[in-house]
C-alpha cells in the first residue's frame, strides 16, 4: 500500500489504517530524517444515511507512536454553523463518541470534524457525508380550501438533490380527524435510479394523480372539494424498516343561509360561514359587505369554528379566513330580494294561516263542549239503569 517516489524521495501510503501511525524514518547517507505519523479514523453510523429526526452518532479513534492527546472536536454542519456534540472518551484517549442533534432533511451535505489539540500541534478537519432523506416541506403544514374550489397537495422529496442510491417506498394516507381511521390513498416506490412507480389504492375518494410532475414530487389533486375532504393528508416514507412523514392539514371553507332563498321584504336571514377544524390563535373568520359601513362586520371568536350574522337587507357578503392580517381565502355569499308578490303571497298566508289556527281552535272548543255535554248524558242515562235494576219493582194498576 506504498510507493517511493525516485524523484523526491517521497513516501506514499494509500488506503490508510491506524496500525499505520508511529514514526517513519528516512536514511540518506549520515543523514537521518523522523516524522511521527498520527492517524484519526472517524466512522459515522448508518454508513451515513438518515431520516429526519434521526440523531447520528460518530466514532473518532487516533493512534500514535507518543502519548494520545486530549482532543477538542468540533463540527461545522452543510452550511458551515458550528454544532456542539455529546461527547465521551475512554480512558486511554484512543476512542471518542460523539452524539449529534437530531437531523432534518436541510442538514443534508458535506460537514467537517475539526480535531484540535494544543501539544502536539494537531489542527486538522475531516469531511463527511451527511444524508437525509425527507421532505423540503415542513412537518405539518396547513393548506385552505373553499367548497368547490380545485385544491392541488404536493409533498417534495430530496433524494434527487442529494443523490440518494438506494431504492425506498411510500404511501399516502388520509384521516379526517387525528383519531380517526386512517385511508390509504396511494402507494409508491422509488429505485436505486430514481424512478418512480404509483398504484392507486382508492376507488371511493374523488382524486387525481398528475403525471406531469418530476420524480421527486408525489402529488394528488382534488378537482372539486367537498366539506367532508377536509382532514389530515400524510405522506410516508419506508427505507431499511425506519420510517420518516410529513402532514398537510386540509381546512374546507364552506357558507350557507338560514333560510336559503331569496329575502322577502321585512325579513331577517342568518348568513353561516363555517371551516372544518378549529383555528390557531392567530386566525379568525369574518363576515362583511361589500361596500357596506363599519357596522357590517362579524368576526369569530378565538378558536371557534363558525360565525353567523343576521341580516334583514339584501347585498354581497364575503367571508374570509384571515391568519396574521392576511387573507388565506375567501368566499362570497349573494343574498338576493324576494319579489313584492312573494312578500304578498308571504304575508296572505300569514293571515290565512292566522285566521286558520283561530278557526280551528274554536272547532275545537266547539267539539269539546258538545262532547261534554254527550258524555254528561250518557252519564245520567246509565246511572238510571244502574237504579232500575237494583230495585227490580214493578207497580200495577188495581
């Protein structure tokens, strides 16, 4: 695993081991030249492949000919920030063990054990490999919808980017609330290449595959949204038995009227905005019209899930969804006026229905009084035949 250079008189060494360190000689004539060799070895577990929220763990042994120093390690992640480690040594210093922070998937790059030591003279930086196999989206991220509207959710994985070589699988699962059953949607794999395969698992739940997308992107599409489409969307990674996900919250807008239809003149109607899961502190709906005064307006309360406003005049609402003064999403409701003839025809029929209630409550108490009245005669008829058969007389004429 050596050569000697005829040129220079250098010695090279390929292939490195720690049984390599202790002090090289050369001998040219009277002249005697030493150089200690110090050897570190640093191994990294998992051969350096991790998932998100994994903690690494390194192992930095040296050896050489003189007395092991105390080391100082320090290590500089991707983007060159300093990450502190756990660390222990054995007693010898010939062996150090070193815990990094749990991983995300931006941790993914080359970083650099930086070894120190003030006697000997050691400074020195080793690079190594860090990948992290997940996704550029967050961990729970939150996307809003209205009713009707076409919703499109992505998850990105970085495997292209970090030129992961192995093959893994995935699926995505849909729940509407956090303890309910979970529904597989689809279900993928990815090869050593980079190539993708999908299978449709759902045949009652409306959804759309897009072919378009790279690789690197599992996507469904929502043509038409529903209320009840609203919940938990999580996708899953599986590689050597560990498994890494990522959540997209579905929150469905949806408003209606109570009672539907147009507004008769003089009437009152109920506008209902409604979301389909509790919002953060942060956000909150809100009824207004448009171009109406400042007294128009209804906000919800914090967490509440619907606000109501009731109006007696016909207009445009919109409600919104604002998070941090922005508008997440917005939705118009029209209240339309009821023909004059409608309001006629409303308020014949309130007086016919009037004049119909009275009309049959004096029936009734018509019909009660006579049967009163029957039932009090067929009373005294048959207590007469109760005292005609208990005395059983009979008078005759003489």
């Amino acid at each position: 695993r050596s050569e000697i250079s005829s040129s220079n008189e250098h010695l090279k060494v390929w292939d490195l081991r720690l049984s390599d360190a202790g002090i090289y000689t050369c001998e040219y004539g009277s002249n005697t030249v030493s150089i200690s060799l110090h050897v570190f070895k640093l191994t990294i577990s998992l051969d350096g492949h991790f998932l998100p929220n994994e903690i690494p763990v390194l192992t930095l042994m040296q050896n050489a000919s003189h007395p092991l120093p105390d080391l100082n390690i320090t290590f500089f992640n991707s983007n060159n920030y300093i990450v502190r480690p756990k660390s222990s040594q054995d007693k010898a210093r010939e062996k150090y063990t070193l815990r990094l922070n749990q991983l995300e998937a931006t941790d993914s790059g080359t970083w650099q054990c930086h070894v120190h030591s003030d006697s000997p003279l050691i400074d020195r930086s080793i690079p190594f490999e860090v990948k992290v196999l997940g996704f550029q989206n967050s961990d729970l991220e939150k996307k809003y919808a209205t009713v009707g509207s076409t919703v499109i959710l992505s998850w990105h994985l970085n495997f292209q980017k970090i030129k992961w070589k192995a093959g893994f699988t995935g699926q995505l699962n849909w729940k509407q609330k956090e303890s309910a059953a979970a529904h597989e949607l689809l279900d993928f794999n990815i090869t050593a290449r980079g190539e993708r395969h999908k299978t449709k698992k759902s045949s009652h739940f409306r959804f759309e595959i897009p072919e378009s997308k790279p690789d690197s992107v599992i996507e469904v599409k929502l043509p038409k949204v529903h209320f009840n489409h609203s919940g938990q969307y999580q996708c899953q990674l599986a590689y050597n038995q560990r498994h890494a996900q990522s959540k997209i919250e579905l929150v469905v807008m949806k408003v209606s009227a109570n009672p539907a239809g147009p507004l008769p003149r003089g009437a009152e109607m109920t506008l209902i905005c409604q979301v389909s899961s509790p919002l953060p502190p942060n956000a909150h709906l809100r009824w207004e019209r448009v171009n109406g005064a400042q007294t128009d307006v209804k906000k919800s309360k914090q967490h509440e899930t619907k606000v109501e406003v009731n109006i007696s005049a016909a207009g445009l609402w919109n409600c919104h969804l604002i998070k941090d003064n922005d508008r997440k999403i917005s939705l118009n409701y029209t209240v339309e006026e009821a023909p004059a003839w409608i309001s006629y025809v409303i308020t014949g029929a309130s007086i016919g229905g009037s004049i119909l209630v009275f009309g049959l409550a004096c029936l009734c108490i018509i019909s009660g009084v006579s049967w009163q009245r029957r039932r009090q005669r067929a009373k005294k008829m048959a207590r007469a035949r109760q005292y005609l058969l208990e005395n059983k007389t009979c008078q005759c004429q003489q």
